[in-house]
C-alpha cells in the first residue's frame, strides 16, 4: 500500500457522507473515527425531530407560524454542516498557534455583550448579528478550554510541583467568570469551572492544591446563590417544588409531570401535552422531559446512553492522544470530553429535578445556534485530534517498515 493512499483523508463532511454512502469498507486506512461522526450525527438528527415536536405550540404562539423554530433549526443545522466542512480542515497546530488571540476575541466579546448585548428574560447574553443571536459565552468556553490546554503543556512542570503554576491560569478563569457573572450566566461558570478542575487534575496538579481549588469554587457557588434572591429561589424550588407549584417551583413540577406522563414506553413522539404551553422553555433548556414524555424511559434511557457514549469517546480519543505524545491534542479532547459529559449531566439533571435548574442546553439536541455550532466544532476538533494521531502512527509504521 503506498503512502499516498494511506493518506487520504476524506477532509470535509461532503467526502465522508459519501464514503458512508458508498457502503463499501474503504480500500485505504481508516484515518478517522467513523463512530464518534455517526454518533454526532445521530444526536443532530434527534435534536431536529424532538426539536420539531417541541417548538410547534410555542411558534404557533410567537409567529402564527407553527414552523417557526423548525426553519431556524434547520438554518442552524446548516450552519454545523459548514462548521463540519471547513474545521476538519484546521489541523490542530492552528488551534494550539493562537489560542491566546482567539481567547483575547472572546473577552473583548464578553464586554461587549454588556455594553450592546441583547437582553432576554432578564439576562443579557447575546450579541445579534441580524437575525442571529450569538451567545458569547458558549465560544468562551471553548476558546478557554483551548488556552487551558495550551498552558498545561507548556508549564506542565509549575502546574505539577508549584502552586504558582496551578493558580495562574485560574486569574484568566477569574476575568471570565466575572464577565459572565455580570450577564447572569452562573451556570456556564459551573460547567467552565468543573472542567478547569477535571483537566487540571487529570494533568498531574496536586492534591493539595486540587482540594483548595475545590473548597474555593464550592464556597464561591454558595455565596454567589445566597447573594442573589432568585438564584435562591432556584435552590429552596429545586428541595420541593410541589412546595409552590404556581410559582418558583412552577417550571420543574411541570417538567416532572411530563416525565410521568411519560412512563416506560412515552406517550408518542408528538402527542406531549407539557410542551403546549405548559412547560416554559420546552424546546431548549427542558427538551429531555418533552422527549421523556414522548418517548418514555426507553427513549430516557437511549439518549442518555448517546450522550454518555458521545462523553467517553472523546475521553479516549484523549487518552490515546496523550500515549502517542500528542499533549495539547490529548488535554483539548479531555477538555472538551469532561464539558460535554458535565454538561449533559446538568441538563438532564435539571430536567428531572436531580439538579437546581441552571439553563444548560442538552449537546448537539437542544434548540439555539450558538450551543449548536460550538459542539458540533467541539466534535470536529475530536474527529481532527484522531485523525492527527491516527496519520502520525501510520507514518511512523512506514518509516519503520522502510
């Protein structure tokens, strides 16, 4: 086989649909992670279909058009195909070159949204670029983990032996948390805060050190809650709900009822009776108990299984990046693996009143652009990190048989 053909690598979303297409295997080596694109693409697909379901009354109600959401939705979709086509082309040197830069974008965004933001039930989170509403904070995350990832590798030493080394990338964690503090936005803090810690650690930082870091973020997440009455309120609903079923406990006790009505095999995908007006936000931050109650435990339990799997592979396509010494691959996937796990986590949790409600969307299945794009982007990063490795072994074994 020669070099040649063992290096092509179908480089756009276009190349490997019509491999999969084909449905023939590949006469070349497989340089890419085949399962990890279908399983993305299968959460897109569900997103679409409870998305559809979902958005209608709500649509009906905004734009007397019941296809509101779902035409946007497909417009985002779009834009992940894009996404999909154009950064599996970024080789991840890029990413690692001008982490610092795409991170400086994304502060100087944060301070926008607050000097020209859009405002929305209370909270200022977007940017609008015409009929786009961009939120700032889901590119922060990404762009953070990105730096976060950078730093380890190059003062992996000081993060190991030093406090000081620990500490410094925390200062840029501060700046941010405290411009997304200002938009409210307390749950993204919590999702960038639970990685920063998972990576850290999983880079070798101390115990010491890790524990304080613990001790410090659970403090700061307790007075941050008490300091402000509806994040309080969020709290003592979440403890009982049914306590003031009309009032702050209103949204999780009809989110639990979705989930009853529900029961082992769902009512039917369409036939929810919550997302008629009765369960607010039912096509973004609580689709998992409109999908609950359309598709029952069953259904529950497969998505979740999507999502955890979808977490685990990007754990491993880490791990085997960092046993071929590619670090800043293996510490971005590892980033990216422990965000989409906790986030999931968050959302569900929420949903099924595990968890205080935090406004986290559901990866690659809930309504909104800018969650969308950023994830599907977090995939393509995965699916670029493997290919990466992938291709190095290959041309390691060449050299080798040469």
């Amino acid at each position: 086989m020669s070099a040649k053909s063992m290096n092509l690598f179908p480089a756009s979303f276009s190349a490997i649909w019509t491999e999969f297409r084909a449905n023939k295997k590949p006469k070349h080596t497989v340089l890419y992670d085949r399962f990890l694109f279908v399983l993305a693409i299968t959460l897109l697909f569900i997103g679409f279909i409870i998305v559809a379901s979902a958005s209608m009354p709500e649509g009906q109600r905004l734009t007397e058009n019941p296809f509101h959401f779902v035409q946007r939705h497909v417009v985002y979709l779009l834009g992940c195909t894009l996404i999909m086509i154009f950064g599996l082309q970024i080789p991840i040197e890029k990413w690692q070159q001008y982490n610092a830069h795409i991170l400086i974008i994304s502060i100087l965004a944060l301070v926008a949204v607050l000097v020209v933001g859009k405002t929305v039930n209370g909270s200022t989170r977007w940017l609008s670029a015409g009929p786009i509403n961009i939120q700032v904070s889901e590119i922060a995350k990404l762009t953070f983990f990105c730096y976060l990832s950078s730093y380890i590798v190059r003062r992996h030493t000081e993060v190991t032996e030093r406090s000081k080394g620990f500490v410094k990338p925390l200062i840029v964690f501060g700046i941010l948390a405290v411009l997304i503090l200002l938009q409210p936005d307390l749950g993204t803090i919590v999702v960038m805060f639970i990685t920063t810690v998972g990576l850290l650690f999983l880079a070798g930082a101390k115990i010491r050190d890790f524990i304080g870091l613990l001790i410090t973020g659970s403090l700061a997440a307790v007075a941050l809650v008490i300091y402000e009455p509806y994040r309080m309120a969020r709290v003592t609903s979440f403890l009982d709900p049914w306590q003031d079923p009309f009032g702050d406990g209103y949204q999780l006790t009809q989110s639990l009822m979705a989930f009853g009505r529900g029961d082992w095999f769902g009512q039917g995908l369409g036939n929810s009776i919550q997302k008629l007006e009765y369960l607010p936000e039912a096509h973004t931050d609580f689709i998992f108990a409109i999908w609950a109650e359309e598709l029952g435990l069953f259904g529950v339990i497969a998505l979740l299984l999507l999502q955890l799997t979808l977490a685990l592979r990007a754990l491993h396509i880490g791990a085997q990046a960092l046993k071929t010494e590619h670090f800043f691959s293996g510490y971005l996937a590892l980033a990216i693996g422990i965000w989409l796990s906790f986030q999931a986590a968050v959302n569900t949790g929420a949903a099924s009143g595990v968890l205080p409600t935090k406004g986290l969307t559901l990866p690659l299945v809930s309504y909104g652009g800018s969650s969308l794009w950023v994830m599907t982007l977090a995939v393509v990063i995965l699916l670029r990190v493997d290919h990466e490795r992938r291709l190095a072994c290959v041309q390691a074994t060449q050299r080798g048989v040469s």
